[in-house]
C-alpha cells in the first residue's frame, strides 16, 4: 500500500490524500486551497485538466465532511469516478 499526502501536510485545508494498492486507487478529500489573509484564493489545481489527471485511474473519492477545503474540488472530477459522502453531509 502506498500512501501520497498531495495537499494538506504543510497547510490548513486543501487536503487531497491517495491511498493506493497495486489494484485500488482511492483519494480521501479533494479540497480547495484556503485563502490566505486578504489575498485572493490561489489553487492551481482547481480546474478540470488538472483534477482529470490527478485522479486519472482512480476507483473512487471519499470525503470526510463537506467543509470546502475538503470537497470543493467535485465539480472538477469525471463522472466516472464515483465519489461517496455521508448523507448528513450530502444533504447540507
């Protein structure tokens, strides 16, 4: 099993964990970044190229709760990944 923290070690929000075997990829979070002060939010990722790629061969997103740092990067992933929040969570 291999574990790859991509955001969230050095910094509050943004978090996006893999978790992968060497037949599973799944990813725990896929957060935007926080802004920073006053400064406009500044998140490389937040689009649909780079999410397609970072998640590419991935078997599903799991999201801890639905704070923005932590989900708000859904609307960028493919249909076909099938993404799992708890209904509490879903529903705010």
């Amino acid at each position: 099993m291999k574990i790859t923290i991509h955001r969230g070690f050095d910094q509050i929000g943004g978090c996006i964990t893999e978790i992968a075997t060497e037949t599973t990829k799944i990813f725990i979070d896929l957060g935007h970044n926080l802004p920073k002060g006053d400064k406009p939010v500044e998140d490389k990722i937040a689009n649909s190229e780079s999410i397609e790629k970072l998640t590419k061969d991935c078997n599903a997103i799991f999201y801890t709760h639905y704070h923005g740092d932590h989900i708000d990067l859904f609307k960028y992933v493919p249909e076909t990944i099938p993404q799992y929040i708890g209904e509490i969570a879903k529903q705010v």
